[in-house]
C-alpha cells in the first residue's frame, strides 16, 4: 500500500495523512475523524471502488491497545 494511497474517498485523505495523524496520538477512529476528516461523508458506495466506508481500513490501521498479563498468585512479581 502506497502512502499516497486514498483510504478515505469521500473526503480524499490518505494513508499518509492517517499515518500522520497516529504519529500525533490519534488512537481512535474518533481520532482520526477530527484530525483527518477521514470517515465522515456519506459517499462511500458511489466514491469507494470497495464499495464500502473505509473505517475498517482505517481501524486496521490503529495502534492495537496492548494488554498487561496479571500475574497468576498475585504478588506483583510473576
């Protein structure tokens, strides 16, 4: 995938400018919304050759929130 690659047709913002975003603490598609404009029009069928809204392009895109394992007895320590 291309940086220069279009995700987001209706508003036509690229994965360099998602990218972007994510580098400035974007963590959500919320995020992104605000600071691209990515994943608010309403032209996805007509404008996507995916036929489809590009939040899921976008959401794969996202850091994934990594998760601290507890430990098995409980002493901090495991």
């Amino acid at each position: 995938m291309s940086m220069d690659e279009i995700i987001c047709y209706c508003k036509q913002v690229t994965k360099r400018e998602i990218e972007k975003a994510i580098s400035e603490g974007a963590k959500t598609l919320k995020d992104i919304q605000e600071m691209t404009g990515a994943c608010t029009g309403n032209q996805c069928k007509e404008l996507n050759p995916s036929g489809k809204c590009c939040s899921s392009d976008i959401n794969a895109m996202l850091p994934k929130p990594k998760f601290k394992m507890a430990s098995t007895c409980g002493c901090g320590h495991c």
